[in-house]
C-alpha cells in the first residue's frame, strides 16, 4: 500500500453505544523478576466494542456548526441515519455543519478499527465518514477523521484529517486514499451502498472500500486499500465512530452494518 500526498477536502462525521465481547488474541510476552519467582505474560486482545448487538445509542458532537443548525440521529442495532432537519438554516446547496458520532461508553484505545456500509444519501454535498482516536478532554476534542472527498465530484477519495480544537488551524489534510476501484466508473461515482473500513496501525491510517456486490477485500489489496501517515503526536487513544458533514436542511446520511473493534493490552500473572 502506498502513502498518498496532500488531497482536497469535503467533509462530516457520527458516534455512538457499548458491547466488549473478545475476539481473538494478536501477540504474547513473557517476563520475570530478577528472582526468578514471579512470571507475567502479556497479550494484545483484539475485541469488538460496538455492532449491531450492542444498545444502539450514539453520542454527537459538533465540529463544525452554521449558527445553531443541528442534526438529529436515528439509531437502531447497527444502524444510524443523521437527518438535517428543514428547519436548519444552511444553504441550500450544503450546511457547514459538521459532526462525529460514537459509542461513549467504550474504552479508549491506540489500535482501533471503525467499519459501516453507507447505505443511501439525500442532499448533493453530503459528506460521509470514519472517525478514529476521537477524545475529549474538557473543551477540547482531537479526533482522527477519514471522510469522502466532496470537491470535483471525486467521491472515491477519502480525505484523512486530524482536528484538533486546541490547535490555531483546527483542521488538517494529512493525505487521501484514492478507491477508483470499487467506487468510481467512467470518471463517475458508482451508486450506493458502499463499504468502507478505516483502521489505525500506529501512526499509519488505512482506509478499505468495497461495493455490496464485491466480498470483503484483505488489507492487503492495494486495489482497494489506502495509506497515509499521521503527524507526530497522534498515536494517542482514543474511541472509534462515524462521522457526517455538509448535509443541507432537509437531507440526510443513512448508514448499516456499524462495527468498531479496539486492540488492549492485558497482563496476566
């Protein structure tokens, strides 16, 4: 997979709910005491923290806002739909409104993975996305966001962001992943649903897309996958969601399949 450069922007987000059920073990080490008498051995679980079995309720958060234009979520197992309602006053052509959605109740992480299928879209400049490393402490919100490109009609860039509310330029593009494979055709976008997975490896954000007639592609399939690297300072936990921006008063975001997984560390004597 390759890193990419700088892109151009569009972009929104979502967040939500609690579940840990273990999943699978990725790594093991072993130590003792000089003595010889007492033994640790420490593992990386691997644990789904939010699906359609968990309680469907998602927290939201304003990154951006047109005067006090909301959204309004919708959720059920798995599922969440972002309305703008008519009532908001952003311009017709699109809102500046952007926002992050996620489970609250889940447990900060370094390694996490965010997943959903963007399902159907009213509105010409709505903007989908995943967020990753999302964390607030007191007025300030950092969060890593992978969102579709809304310039120039590319949508099958995906822009990868940090915000940063404590930092002078509040935004900034580190990168794209470029997906023509699975969602574009003749220079246009194929329509919806598409499947989109964002994780974090480090300071390296990987980003995969496939389309409901396609199977789930491997992080290894360049044809499908992309790369960029972070900043320093930006290997930090945090919790995962979804994200959505730029949706005009009357329009909205629908999405399915919901799934975060988290990596922890855990010791055992």
């Amino acid at each position: 997979m390759q890193l990419l450069k700088r892109a151009p922007i569009g972009w929104a987000m979502v967040l939500g709910a609690v579940a840990l059920l273990a999943t699978s073990c990725e790594g093991v080490e072993s130590t003792a005491s000089a003595s010889g008498s007492v033994s640790t051995t420490t593992t990386t679980v691997t644990k789904v923290t939010y699906d359609a079995s968990s309680r469907p309720y998602l927290a939201i958060r304003y990154l951006t806002r047109d005067g006090s234009d909301r959204y309004t979520l919708k959720t059920g197992p798995g599922v969440v739909r972002i309305n703008a309602p008519t009532t908001n006053r952003g311009a017709p052509g699109g809102s500046n409104t952007r926002a992050v959605v996620w489970p609250p109740y889940t447990k900060a992480a370094v390694e996490q993975q965010t997943c959903s299928r963007w399902t159907d879209a009213k509105g010409t400049w709505v903007q989908q996305g995943l967020v990753l490393r999302l964390r607030i402490d007191g007025s300030r919100l950092r969060s890593v966001v992978v969102a579709k490109n809304v310039v120039y009609g590319a949508n099958w860039q995906f822009n990868v962001m940090t915000w940063d509310t404590g930092r002078r330029d509040v935004l900034q593009i580190h990168g794209a992943a470029i997906l023509r494979t699975p969602f574009e055709r003749n220079n246009v976008p194929r329509p919806l649903p598409w499947n989109v997975c964002a994780r974090t490896e480090r300071d390296i954000i990987r980003v995969k897309g496939w389309r409901k007639d396609e199977p789930e592609p491997s992080w290894h399939d360049k044809s499908h996958t992309g790369a960029v690297r972070l900043p320093a300072g930006w290997t930090v936990a945090g919790k995962a969601g979804w994200y959505g921006g730029h949706i005009a008063p009357g329009a909205t975001i629908g999405m399915s399949l919901l799934r975060t997984t988290a990596t922890y560390a855990q010791t055992v004597s």
